[in-house]
C-alpha cells in the first residue's frame, strides 16, 4: 500500500496538536492523577483503515515515552470491534493526544471507506473511481491518501498537474475551441482534459487533439449518447 512521507505527518500532527492546545495546553486533564494506563483504539464499524501512522504520531509528540502498538496496516478492511491500536502510558499524555488522534483515524478511514463503497458498485467493470481537487484547505494530501487506500485513483494533485479547461474558462473566454486550440500548443508535455455539459458542446471540440473529456452534470440518457458519439474518434 501506498506509503505517505513520515516528514509531512510529523508536521500536519504537530500544527494539529498546536491548534488542540495553545495557549494554555489540556486544562482539564491537569486536574486528575497522572497514573500509569492502558487504552484500545477499537473501530467503531466494518470500515476500510487508515490513520493509525498518524494517531501514533500525536501520541509520540505528546510523550516520548508512551508507547502506540498498531495492530493492523492502513487499507486494511476490518470488522466493528476490531482493535486497532494499544496505548500505554502517562494518563495526562493519552488524554492531551487523544482527540488528534481519532480525529486523523476518522477522516482518513472514512473517506477511504465511502471510496471503497464507490469501487464496489463498478464490480469489476473496466472503470475508475477518481477524487478531485475539492478537498479541505491544507488536507488534501491526506484526503488523497485515503482515496488510494479505498481503491480509489487520485487524478490531478493541483492546477499545476495538468489542463483542465472547465464550464468556468468557457464562460470567460466564450470560444471552447480556441482555448482547447491554445492549451494544446502551449502543453509542454501536460494532458488536457476538456470539460462539456451537452452534446452540442461535444459535437464543437471533436476531432481535437487533446486526450480526455469530462462530462460535466450529463443526464442518463445524454451520457450515453456522448459516450458513444466519442468511441467514433
């Protein structure tokens, strides 16, 4: 499985844990016995997996000394019930780190979890499911992660990726193929993708050199028709 940069989750967790705890750290946990414990991360539904790299992370910043035994690798399908992780250690650490934690835990396995969802419906059919750049600000590293840990394909990571040209360029420029015209003499190596939502619109940019075509809020019936008005070129 697909592994993520150990720099870049040592960074996301420490800002999580920063925004946790700043200014005055767990106020509350200040008031209890710091004795010695043992938790269990445990899944809460049959789900796909990710995070715990994360969530082990948190607690390593909180405490050197706690110590995180992850019991299962991320992208792994597991059953409601299933442990996933012990902790052992100071009470006030676990507790300092434990929200950030399921936090990361819950974001990460969910949207693995509904991609998973996705995937199953094209049982076996010789399609994609693909996510797109409509992420939470500054997480869509991780977003992306958790749709490759769910079966899913991550498409393009920013505007820098490739040429996207949607209804938005059209409606500034109001000359689909000349932006199309523009974008493929100015590639430098980039695919472009061009984005329709009718079949007039489709029938324009035919027999233009660009390599992919999004088809943009199409009903049933116009969908099919545009597939099989494009298996012609």
């Amino acid at each position: 499985m697909q592994k993520i940069n150990n720099k870049y989750i040592k960074s996301i967790v420490h800002r999580a844990l920063k925004e946790d705890l700043k200014p005055s750290g767990d106020i509350t946990s200040k008031n209890i016995n710091n004795k010695k414990v043992s938790a269990k991360i445990i899944a809460g539904q049959n789900c796909i997996i990710g995070g715990l790299s994360f969530a082990k992370e948190a607690f390593k910043i909180s405490d050197k000394n706690v110590i995180f035994k992850i019991k299962i690798n991320d992208g792994r399908k597991v059953k409601k019930g299933k442990v996933l992780a012990s902790i052992k250690g100071s009470a006030k650490s676990i507790l300092k780190a434990e929200r950030v934690a399921l936090n990361f835990i819950g974001l990460i396995s969910g949207v693995a979890t509904l991609t998973n969802k996705f995937i199953k419906k094209l049982n076996g059919k010789a399609s994609k499911i693909c996510c797109t750049r409509k992420t939470l600000p500054n997480l869509r590293l991780i977003q992306k992660y958790a749709v490759k840990l769910g079966g899913g394909t991550n498409h393009r990571f920013n505007l820098s990726d490739e040429i996207l040209i949607k209804d938005n360029h059209i409606a500034v420029d109001k000359n689909i193929k000349n932006i199309i015209e523009k974008s493929i003499k100015n590639r430098k190596g980039k695919k472009i993708t061009v984005e329709v939502d009718s079949l007039n619109q489709l029938k324009k940019i035919i027999g233009l050199k660009f390599d992919r075509i999004l088809f943009d809020n199409m009903n049933v019936k116009n969908l099919k028709e545009a597939v099989k008005i494009s298996k012609k070129y």
